[in-house]
C-alpha cells in the first residue's frame, strides 16, 4: 500500500512540475514542438553511460541531445522510439553533426550496464543508455520536465518474481550545446494505439531549432 500511495505521490509532484514546466515553452518558432527561447537550465547531475563511464552535464555541451525516458522490458513505447530514432539518425546527422541520442533507464533495478549495452546497440551503437538509481534519476527526469513510476505488482513480489511494469513519459526532450532544455516534442497519442514521435515533425523543427540557436 505504502509503495502505491508512493507511486501517486510521484505521478501527481512531478504532473505539477511537467505543467508548469511547459508552461513556459511557446510553439511560436516551431510548427510542432514546446520551444523554449529561453533554454531550460538542468541541474547538476551524474548518471553512468552503458560503458560504465560517468555522463554529468559536462556530456551534453557541443552536442544537440535528444533525451527520453524508457526501459529495457518495455514492450511497446520504447523500442518503437528507437527503431524510430534509428531511421532517422543520419538526417539527423545532417542537420547538425554532433547530435547524438540518450536513453535514460527509468528501471534501474533490472537495467544493469551490461544489459544497457546490449540492448542499445542492438538498436544504434551510436546511441547511449544513462542509468543511476532511483535517488539521483528522479530529480534528474522531474527537471527535464519527465515523469515515470513504478507499477508494484504484489504476487509476483511475493514469489521474489521481478515482473513489473514501469510507466513513464513518452516526450523527447532536445538539449542544445550549452547543455540547456531547447524543446520537447510530445508524443501523438490516439485512442487504442501506443505514443510515438513523430519522425517527420522532429526533423523539421529540429531543423529550425538549430538555425535559431
């Protein structure tokens, strides 16, 4: 009971913080995306890449980062947004070179390193996965304006079964060189099918997000 009413209490903290957040976004430079003219500043922080190696905000200058929370037993939104990623990584590429694409593991009990690795290369070898546990992760995914909580599933706890499920936010947050929160595009949502980005929407604000900056 006591993990639930925690999972709420997340939901509904980091649901308030999310509004306010893209309160302060405006579409009027971009045709789909949240666009902040004033960059979003991130906190300090330090996660750890599916190398092992220590990813703190020093990882993010000189690059456009495009950001999303997920997991590696995630059945649907996950792998659809980098297979998504994945096709569109080179046009990418050609609007600005040094953009590069993380996955934040919002199950850091079942994403070691070594199961990171394996499962974002299969994907892109480019591409990172960032994991920390769950007091450095979630002050980190409520300031980049994401949300995720556990879904405790008692019987299967009971027989020491770790089958849970992890519900989380589906944007994409796009970072700039400095480092700063530039835009989040929200995933189009229709009744009975999964979230998804958008891949076209991406590029063409992309696109005009780099000429502004």
């Amino acid at each position: 009971m006591n993990k639930m009413l925690y999972a709420i209490a997340i939901i509904i903290s980091v649901s308030i913080g999310a509004v306010a957040f893209q309160f302060l976004a405006t579409t009027e430079s971009t045709d789909y995306a949240l666009y902040y003219q004033e960059p979003r500043t991130i906190p300090a922080f330090e996660l750890t890449d599916e190398d092992g190696n220590s990813f703190a905000n020093s990882a993010l200058e000189n690059h456009w980062s495009f950001a999303f929370l997920g997991y590696t037993s995630c059945p649907d939104v996950c792998p659809i947004t980098l297979q998504s990623l994945n096709a569109i990584y080179d046009d990418l590429q050609q609007i600005a070179n040094n953009s590069q694409v993380l996955l934040i593991s919002a199950d850091p009990k079942r994403d070691s390193q070594e199961k990171l690795a394996q499962y974002i290369a299969y994907f892109n070898p480019e591409f990172k996965a960032l994991r920390a546990e769950h007091n450095v992760l979630f002050p980190f995914t409520r300031s980049l304006g994401l949300m995720y909580a556990i879904t405790d599933n008692t019987s299967d706890n009971a027989n020491n079964v770790e089958n849970y499920w992890v519900d989380h936010s589906a944007s994409l947050i796009l970072i700039n060189p400095d480092g700063k929160i530039a835009a989040i595009f929200k995933p189009e949502q229709a009744l009975g099918e999964v979230p998804s980005i958008n891949t076209e929407q991406v590029l063409s604000d992309f696109k005009k997000i780099v000429a502004l900056d």
